[in-house]
C-alpha cells in the first residue's frame, strides 16, 4: 500500500483471514493486518482513538451480527470514517450485492478466485493500485469538516 | 458475450485526454471510451437515459464551469448514478483536494505522470484493477494470436 497503517480486514472465516494474510506476506506487504470478525467489531476498532486509523478496509459480505452492507451503511455515513477506501473482497456474485455496495461509494468489488495462485494474482492487482492511488490522511480535516467548525462557532 | 459499458473520461484537455485514450487503446481495453470535455457536458450525457451508464468514470479536477470534485459530488448524491465508480485522475497534489474526493466518495486517486511510460504503466495497472471488479474487460492473449 502507498503508507504503512494499518489495512482492516474485516472476515469472519479464520481461514479465509489466513489466506489474506498469508497472500499479502507473499506480495512482501509490510502494512500490519488487523483482523475483525464483523462489522461490530469494525466500528469498535474504527472509533478507538487510541488505535491508528486503516489506510483501506478490506471487507467480506457475509459475517454474522452486522455484515459488510451494514457495516458500509454506517461507516460511509461518518464524516471521520467515510474517507477510508473499503474494498469488498467476497465469494459472492450476486448483483444486488455489487450494486448497493457500489452505491454505498465503495471502492472495489473484487470476487474471490478459489485458487490461491490466482487469489494472489487478485491482492497483487490490489496492492499495486491502492499504492498508485493517493490515500487520505484521516487526521485532516476536510472542506466539510472545516465549513462545519465555522458555523458552529467552534475553534 | 455481454455487451461492454463505455469508460466515461471526463477531461477538459485535448492532449491529456489523447494521452488517455492512446494509452487505453494500447493497453487492448475492449470497453469503448466516451469522452467529454466538462462536467456539464458529462452530466448531459450520464443523465440521457438513452446512453449507456458507463463501466466508471475516470475524471480529470480542474475544469472550467463546473468542477472535477463538484461532478463527483453531483454523481454521488443523485441515486442514479451513484453506483459508478470514479476515478480521478489528475495533477493535483493538493491535500485538500484528496481529502474532498475521497470523502465524497472516489475509488482512486491518481496523480498524472508527464512522461507517456509512466502514464501508460499507471493506466496498466488502473484497468488490470478494474478489470478484477469486473467492470472492464482487455483482449484476452488468445485474441490476439489469432490476429
């Protein structure tokens, strides 16, 4: 990835978390890995001031308690949260699952290939392009931010 | 096979947006590239419900009338559009504007490399990405051995 935060992987499978990491261990990805099993735990994660913020959120769809849509519905309606780049990465091809996951300004869909080999290939790719890609820098504040401290009245 | 959707480039210069489409072309992309110069123009042509609704938008910021980070804020609140991924494609370093794109939503931000080497490895690597989404697609290998 372009900076060394952390990525937030967000999956229930003990497995499939292996996999990811063992894929991005492969790629020579220095970025620490943090594991969540749902989205509960994300936003748990997300809202510790004291735990750095991820550089991308990598996400399944379906985890138990809160799963990935309902994570992205909450996550991208916080203004401190909604800038981190979340990227779906699932099994599922189900097109109502791409679309309101796209609709909720994700930032890839990429489905799963069974094979290591090529599940692999797919991290490449995705390492490759999120160290092209500019990330944001969550400590700043935005346009947004900085128009709604002036119109309070704070700072 | 399925019908392609277009790649969108929204880009008000002529020859960066040549750049662009030659080194689309030269990559073998098989998504056709639609390309307007301004935002207003690209909002015309998203909001024409005889067009196709492209595969994702690659958007140029700096624009006369109305702006790259506006247009993406007008696609991600119109819940019609909202689903197409935007990438932005662009000179600016400025802070400022990376935080706005991304808070508004952008799948990508890239700054623009002068030299066409560079561009061209940049764009690789935004269509082999794109491509594992699903949303565009390059000659496969065997397309080509037969030509």
């Amino acid at each position: 990835m372009r900076d060394c935060r952390p990525i937030l992987l967000l999956e229930d499978d003990t497995v499939d978390a292996m996999t990811v990491k063992r894929a991005l261990k492969e790629l020579h990805v220095l970025n620490p890995l943090v594991r969540v099993a749902n989205g509960e735990e994300a936003l748990v994660y997300l809202k510790d001031e004291s735990k750095e913020k991820p550089c991308v959120i990598l996400l399944d769809l379906n985890m138990p308690k809160m799963n990935g849509i309902e994570f992205l519905k909450i996550a991208k309606a916080d203004e401190k949260l909604k800038r981190i780049p979340a990227i779906v990465l699932t099994t599922s091809k189900d097109d109502q699952d791409r679309f309101k996951s796209f609709q909720l300004s994700i930032a890839g869909f990429v489905v799963k290939p069974v094979d290591y080999i090529k599940f692999v290939e797919a991290m490449r790719i995705v390492n490759m392009y999120w160290t092209l890609s500019e990330l944001p820098n969550s400590g700043q504040e935005s346009t947004n931010e900085k128009l709604q401290a002036h119109i309070t009245g704070g700072r | 096979m399925s019908l392609l959707k277009p790649i969108l480039l929204v880009e008000d210069d002529f020859v960066d947006a040549s750049t662009a489409k030659q080194a689309i072309h030269d990559l073998k992309v098989r998504n056709p590239v639609i390309h307007k110069t301004d935002g207003e123009e690209a909002l015309e042509y998203l909001r024409d419900p005889n067009n196709d609704k492209p595969a994702v938008i690659l958007l140029d910021l700096n624009m006369p009338r109305i702006s790259g980070i506006e247009l993406l804020q007008i696609i991600k609140s119109d819940t019609e559009l909202q689903q197409i991924p935007v990438v932005a494609l662009t000179v600016s370093k400025y802070e400022q504007d990376k935080l706005d794109t991304f808070d508004f939503g952008v799948a990508g931000y890239i700054i623009k490399a002068v030299d066409y080497d560079a561009f061209l490895r940049a764009m690789d690597i935004i269509i082999q990405y794109w491509a594992w989404n699903g949303l565009v697609e390059k000659e496969r290998e065997t397309d080509n051995a037969r030509l």
